[in-house]
C-alpha cells in the first residue's frame, strides 16, 4: 500500500520537530510505503531530531518528477545538527528508469544528472544506524561538508549493473566512522574525495562493486588533501577492485596517512590500485605529464 505523504505533510512533520524546543521523533511507521517527491530538510533546529524509519520511502519512479527542481537530490538534509536516522526501515530510490537514461548504460544518451538518494551537507554530530537503503537513482549515500559522523548497520543494494551508484560517498568531511555494514552496488562501495580526513572504516561487506576508493581526486586541476583513513576489516568479493587510490592528471594535493588493513578478498580483478591516470570522461583524457 502507498501513502500519499505528499510533500507538504513531511515538510511541515519537519518543520514543527525542527522548531521544537525538546527533542523530537518523526516515525515513518512500519507496514507503509510512503512516497516522497524531493525535499530540503533544512537546520539548525532548535532541538534533537530523530527520523525513526520503521517502514519504506519510496522516490518517484519517473524522472519527470524531477521537472524544474535539482536534478542532483532527491532526500537533501543541510545545516542539520544532532540528526539521527534509525528505525530498520528502507529507503528506495527507485532508480531503474535513471539507469537505464544513463550515458553510461547507452551511449545515445545526454549525460545528465540524477539524484543522491539521500544527502547530508554541512551536518554535524550525525548519527545514519540500522537501516536499507536501495536502488539509489545515482549514490545512496552521501556526507558532503560534514563533522562527526557515526554510521552503522546499513544495508546498501542496487543491481551490479546500476551506473554510478556508490554505495557510501563521503566528500570534504571529517571523523567519519562507518562500521558494521553491507554495500552491494553497480559503482564504489564507499568512496572518500575532497579534502576529507579522519576517516575510520570497520567491519564492511562489500560486492557487487567498485570496491573501496580514494578519489577520485583532481578533477579539473583541482587541490585536494585527503588525510588520516583507516579502513580496518572488510571482505570484499566479486568486485572490479580491491581498494583504490585514483587521481585525475593535472589535480594537486596529497592523500596522506591511508590504512588498509585485515581486507579479504574473493573474486576480486584488482585487489590493490593506485591509478594516477585515472580518467571517467566520454572523450580520452590528454596526457599532461611532460618530459
Ligand atoms: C539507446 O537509446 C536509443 C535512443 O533512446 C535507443 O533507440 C536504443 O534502442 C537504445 N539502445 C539500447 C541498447 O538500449
Ligand atoms: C580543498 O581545499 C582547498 C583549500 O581550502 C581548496 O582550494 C580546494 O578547492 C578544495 N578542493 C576541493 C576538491 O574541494
Ligand atoms: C589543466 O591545466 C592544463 C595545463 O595547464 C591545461 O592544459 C588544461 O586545459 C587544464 N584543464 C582543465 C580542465 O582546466
Ligand atoms: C593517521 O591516521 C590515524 C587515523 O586513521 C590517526 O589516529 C593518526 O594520528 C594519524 N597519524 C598522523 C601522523 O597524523
Ligand atoms: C566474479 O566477479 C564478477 C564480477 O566482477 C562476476 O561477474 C562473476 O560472476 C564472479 N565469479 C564468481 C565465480 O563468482
Ligand atoms: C603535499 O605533500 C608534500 C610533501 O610532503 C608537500 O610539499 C606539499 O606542500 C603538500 N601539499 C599540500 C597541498 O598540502
């Protein structure tokens, strides 16, 4: 059965527990599937707020939904403080018709956006536990300009043929931990980019996938440091690689102080890579080291 929780009711469910001066819970309760169009979840808050998911989000199947809004996000929390999402539920991008629009699937296609499925920018102290997530339009998950952020038992899915669906993306953030969880996608189980650092990763199960990346890095000439990564126990199978460092030719910066340690591998066509050439583009990328 699908509510209709149109977009009005979870914005205004958002906007009186963000107003509120106690700490608040939003339940999603379990035995529904309610379908939310793209929404901004804003801060600060005035308090702690909990989004207890018992039951299924569901995203609009047609991009058409996405007419006239931000291609790039679908669930889009910012400037939040104290978050907590839990509850054991599912989120479901719903991303098939996105693939299979992907200039990565068919390369008649424009190669355009398609959303995050669920986005943090700039949250601190951030807790995402015991929860799905599936078939993300493009990543599942993504913490971009965050501090302190605590992850675990997530379960991650969408089809290995899926394009671009990074299970965890973790851009310009710092102390994240991620630990106790499985990602099975099309793309990075868990990528790290921009000018991250204090980054601990435990206790993962990944494959299908990209396996676990460093980057990419440089893009477009630009500066990067990523710094202080330690990803300790993970068992990787039936990936394209292992763990991974990728820059782009003509970026600048460092990744510096980056562990890997007790990692098992099954089934895995490039267990350890450092790829300085790396290049993602429709047209060959031109060689920009001179001798
Ligand atoms: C690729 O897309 C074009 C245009 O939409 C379509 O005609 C063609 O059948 C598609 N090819 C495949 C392999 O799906
Ligand atoms: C990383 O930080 C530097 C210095 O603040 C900045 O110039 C650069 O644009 C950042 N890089 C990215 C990819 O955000
Ligand atoms: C990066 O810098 C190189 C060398 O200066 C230049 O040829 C190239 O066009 C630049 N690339 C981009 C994407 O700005
Ligand atoms: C390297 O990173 C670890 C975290 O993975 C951190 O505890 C340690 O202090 C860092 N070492 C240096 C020299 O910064
Ligand atoms: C090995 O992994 C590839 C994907 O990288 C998969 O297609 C293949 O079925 C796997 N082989 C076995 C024996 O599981
Ligand atoms: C990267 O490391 C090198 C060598 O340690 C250092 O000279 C350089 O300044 C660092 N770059 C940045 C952007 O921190």
């Amino acid at each position: 059965m699908v509510l209709f929780l149109g977009l009005q009711a979870f914005k205004e469910a958002w906007e009186m527990a963000c107003s509120f001066r106690a700490r608040t819970r939003i339940v999603i309760p379990a035995g529904y599937n309610f379908l939310v169009h793209p929404v901004d979840f804003g801060g600060p808050c005035k308090s702690k707020v909990t989004l207890d998911i018992l039951g299924t989000i569901v995203a609009p199947e047609d991009p058409a939904a996405w007419k006239g809004l931000n291609r790039r996000k679908w669930l889009y929390f910012h400037g939040v403080k104290h978050l907590t999402l839990e509850g054991g539920g599912t989120v479901n991008g719903m991303g098939w018709l996105w693939w299979a629009q992907s200039c990565k699937i068919n390369k008649t296609n424009p190669c355009r956006n398609a959303p995050t499925a669920i986005t943090f920018h700039k949250c601190k102290d951030l807790k995402v536990k015991n929860l799905k997530v599936v078939c993300g339009q493009k990543m599942h998950i993504a913490f971009t300009n965050c501090l302190r952020v605590l992850t675990f038992r997530l379960i991650v899915t969408s089809p290995a043929v899926s394009p671009n669906t990074d299970g965890i993306h973790i851009s310009a953030s710092h102390g994240v931990n991620i630990k106790d969880s499985v990602v099975r996608t099309g793309d990075d189980c868990i990528s790290i980019v921009s000018n991250s650092s204090r980054i601990k990763i435990r206790n993962i199960v990944c494959g299908p996938g990209h396996g676990i990346s460093i980057g990419s890095l440089g893009k477009s000439n630009s500066s990067s440091l990523v710094r202080d990564v330690m990803v300790d126990g993970a068992f990787l199978s039936n990936t394209d690689n292992g763990v991974r460092i990728k820059t782009w030719q003509g970026g600048s910066g460092n990744a510096t102080n980056i562990t890997f340690q007790n990692i098992f591998m099954e089934n895995v066509s490039n267990p350890i890579i450092i790829d300085q050439y790396y290049c993602d583009a429709q047209m060959p990328c031109a060689n920009q080291v001179w001798y």
